[in-house]
C-alpha cells in the first residue's frame, strides 16, 4: 500500500513538473542528453508567450548552460499589464529552472524598453560555463497591441 501511495504521489509531482514541457528531442542513442522545450507565459503580461529550449542530461548533477528563447505576442497586451510591470534596467525575474546541484539556474528576465516600447525577455545561466554566462534574448514590441502609445498628437 505505502508503496502504490508513493507512486502516485511521484507521478503527481512528475506530472506537475512536465506540464510546462511542449517538446523533448533525443540528441541521439549514445548520449543521456535530449533538448527540451518549455513553455513560458508571462504572470503578468499573459499576452506573451515564451518557448525555451535548453539541454538536459539525466545522469548529471549538472545540464549544460546554453539556452535558446523565442517570445510572441499570442493575446491582448494591454496598458494596464505594462504598467504593472518592473520598469527598471533590471526588469523582473519571470521564469527560474535548476539546471545543477550546484547552485546554477536558467533565469528569464523581462525587461522594457520604453523608449520603444518593447518587452525584452533574457534567458540566462547564473554560473559562468567555459568563461562566459550563456544567455539568449528575444523581443516582443508593443506596436500593435491596445499598450502600444503613439507619439502622435
């Protein structure tokens, strides 16, 4: 009996943990690597929609830090989700993945520029890997939406 709870409680938070997960690509059958493919709806702004493909390796404590990003306007952004949202240089951490044991994360952080009105979104590692930190951006202009504010009079 303890053992049928503990199944399905693991199938429950495997479950959970895959829902986000749209795609899985074998990198071959001679490597425990496969890309993997989530998806992201921003919390705040849910008319955008991200896919993330990173590396994933099973019988690691660690995943590669590469990451790929591509963002699109899939619904209604409007001017109250922008104003909403964090304006700073920094922006706001959206979306945050352990990929090690050891401390290091994938991050996507959104970020606005007002002067043209565009949502940045910045896929990134939080420990350096072979000298550099890896990281992907992808834009999403307002031009368009119902938040989009002309210059014109």
């Amino acid at each position: 009996m303890l053992i049928l709870i503990l199944l399905i409680i693991g199938f429950v938070i495997y479950q959970k943990a895959n829902r986000d997960n749209v795609g899985d690509i074998s990198l071959g059958i001679f490597t425990t690597q496969n890309i993997k493919i989530n998806i992201l709806i921003d919390p705040i702004v849910t008319g955008v929609t991200c896919h993330i493909a990173s590396i994933e390796d099973d019988l690691s404590f660690s995943d590669p830090s590469d990451s790929a990003i591509s963002c699109r306007q899939t619904g209604k952004i409007t001017a109250v989700m922008i104003q909403n949202i964090d304006k700073s240089k920094s922006g706001e951490i959206v979306f945050k993945k352990s990929k090690s044991i050891f401390f290091k994360n994938m991050k996507i952080r959104r970020i606005y520029d007002t002067q043209n009105q565009t949502l940045m979104y910045v896929s990134y590692s939080t420990k350096e890997t072979s000298g550099s930190f890896k990281h992907s951006l992808s834009t999403v202009p307002l031009w368009g939406s119902e938040a989009y504010k002309s210059s014109q009079p």
